[in-house]
C-alpha cells in the first residue's frame, strides 16, 4: 500500500511527479530529486482535490417556467429542501440560463422529479437552451394554483413554487422558492406521501445518471445501533 504526504509547499506538483515516477517506473533513480526543503508534514490516507462544488449524489429535477408566455423546462441538480415551515426549496441556476428569465419575469416556477423512464427527455432539457429551440413540447404542461409554474405531466412528482428570495451566489443565482402545492401520480403515494420506491427518481452524480438502489437502514433509528468501543 502506497501511503500518500500531505504537503504544503509550493513543491506538491513535482512530489506527485516524483511520486507517480517511483510507483511506475521504478528503475528509475528518483532518491535524490525530492527538494532539500521538502519535508513531508504526515502519512495519511486522504489527498486534497481543491476547492469544488462537490456532493456525492443530487436529485435530476426539471425546472419549469413560463417565459413569454410558453413553458420551458431545463435540467438541474443543485437543488434541495430549503425550509420546514413554511415549506421552502431551493434550486442554483447558471445566471446565463435562458429559464432565469422566466423566474425572474413571473415570479414563479416548479421543480418535477422524472423518473427513469424520463431519463431521455430530461437529459435533452439539459443539452439545448430554450434560447433557441422550443421545448415546450418535449413533456406535456399543466398548470395549478399559481397559473404561471408549467408542471411536467409525464413527472410522477411536480412542485409548484412562488418565488421567495434569489440569492446571487457569484456564477449562479439560488432561487428559493415557497412550495404552494406538490402535484403527485396517485400511483407514487403511500401513506398520503410521496413514495421513492415507486417514484424511481433519477440521481445523478459524477456526469452519470442512476436509479436509487435498494434501502440499507432506516433514517433516525440505524443509530440507535450504535455502541462506543
């Protein structure tokens, strides 16, 4: 097992460098090229990869607004609950996106959850802009309480949402959104709430798209399993 220096210096680069060498060219005399200064801090199992918008997984959501008047829904992953009460989601979009316009021009939107079956449709939202090609046919629309959010009718899940706060972040702006009413297939309901197994949401992560997966534990009760050592 090859251990791995955390450094500070500005020499890390060439450490790598020298590294790499050693692991796969190891006839190569490299005991002399490390820099005098070079001084490993300590061994350890975990390297830094800078500074990144990183989470493991994220929800496929599809953002939908009016704009001019037609729906348009775009393909988004940086999204999640923003508060219990009042019930609140939020959504980061790129300020270029031509579905900003529309969420700033009514003040409203939605966030639909595509299942798997969806997963062509709602990757296509995501590869062309509403700019310059019409995607308001690409999934049904329907409209509820606030006649302005355009609901995907093929998404078992469709949150309706008034605009609460943007919040310019730098490159994005994160809408919040109230949630005004949750639109769901009588088929993904259980219990009078939505239900992930019959959903099949779409999760994405590292540029890839998978389903769920099987459960492993209950939330708020695995821990109770636990035993200090």
């Amino acid at each position: 097992m090859v251990g791995l220096f955390l450094v500070t210096e500005p020499e890390d680069h060439f450490f790598l460098k020298v590294l790499f060498d050693r692991i796969f060219l190891p006839r190569q005399d490299t005991l002399n090229t490390f820099p005098a200064n070079f001084i490993p801090e300590r061994i350890m199992d975990k390297i830094t990869l800078g500074a990144m918008p990183f989470m493991s997984v994220m929800p496929t959501l599809l953002v939908g607004a009016n704009i001019r008047g037609k729906p348009n829904y775009m393909t988004a992953a940086w999204a999640t609950v923003a508060c219990m009460a009042p019930p609140m989601v939020c959504v980061a979009i790129n300020k270029m996106r031509y579905t900003a316009k529309g969420i700033e021009e009514n003040k409203t939107f939605s966030l639909n959850v595509p299942s798997v079956k969806q997963v062509v449709g709602a990757d296509h939202c995501g590869l062309v802009s509403g700019a310059q090609e019409d995607k308001s046919e690409i999934f049904r629309s329907f409209y509820g309480k606030l006649k302005t959010a355009p609901l995907a009718e093929e998404c078992p899940i469709n949150i309706e949402c008034r605009l609460f706060k943007s919040v310019d972040c730098g490159s994005h702006l994160l809408y919040i959104g109230e949630v005004v009413e949750i639109h769901a297939d009588t088929a993904c309901v259980t219990d009078g709430k939505p239900d992930i197994t019959k959903i099949n949401p779409i999760v994405y992560a590292q540029l890839t798209y998978f389903d769920v997966g099987k459960q492993i534990d209950k939330a708020f009760s695995a821990g109770k399993k636990y035993r200090k050592e």
